[in-house]
C-alpha cells in the first residue's frame, strides 16, 4: 500500500505564504484597474464640463431671449442642456449622481461658481 505523502509544517508555512502573496498581487492589479477606470471617468466627464465653464463660470443664468442677453456677465437658461439642476449659494443638494445631468452651483451673488455632470 502507497504511503499518503507527509506536509511539514515548514510546507505549510511556505503554501499559505504563496498563496497570501498572490492575493496580494490580485488585489494590487484590481486596485490599480479601479485607479485608471476612476482616471478615465474623470476624464471624460472633464472634457464634457470645459465647453461649459468657458461660456457659464462668472456669468449670472438668466430666463430672457439670448437676443437681450448682456454675453459677458449673463447666460440664458434656454441654451442650457436639457437636463440641468442649479444649485442656490447656500443649498444642499441630493447625493444622486446623474451622469446625464449638468449641475450647475452658484455664489452668493448668482453667478455661476462651478459646474459639473453628474
């Protein structure tokens, strides 16, 4: 009859050390992929929003036809995008990120402050 082969403890040690440094490594790479697919996201949200701070960042929004618009310090909700949400100086504001949506944040004086999608 074969004998059972014997691990000693020595192996053990050497087997669980294998295997906890292969999943450090898994862990390691699934981080780095979180990292880069964070980058990628900010990224492109950040080439949505540019367009959008170059014509809103320091202007007032204003609900009158663009024909009557003072082009430096006013912008007319009506060119908007369709799906937006402005949030007053002072407000809080819902946690639900929208991708689609442009949220838009004023200062205390009305004028847009900042901006982003989502």
């Amino acid at each position: 009859m074969p004998s059972s082969p014997t691990h000693s403890p020595q192996d053990t040690k050497s087997s669980e050390s294998l295997q906890a440094a292969t999943e450090n490594k898994r862990q390691a790479a699934a981080e780095a992929d979180l990292q880069r697919r964070q980058e990628l996201e900010f990224a492109k949200r950040a080439e949505r929003e540019r367009p959008w701070e170059a014509r809103l960042l320091g202007k007032k929004l204003v609900d009158k036809p663009t024909c009557k618009i003072d082009e430096v310090n006013e912008f007319s909700i009506k060119e908007l995008p369709s799906y937006y949400r402005i949030i007053q100086f002072g407000y809080g504001e819902w946690c639900d990120d929208e991708e689609e949506r442009l949220t838009i944040y004023l200062d205390k004086d009305g004028a847009v402050k900042d901006l982003r999608f989502g």
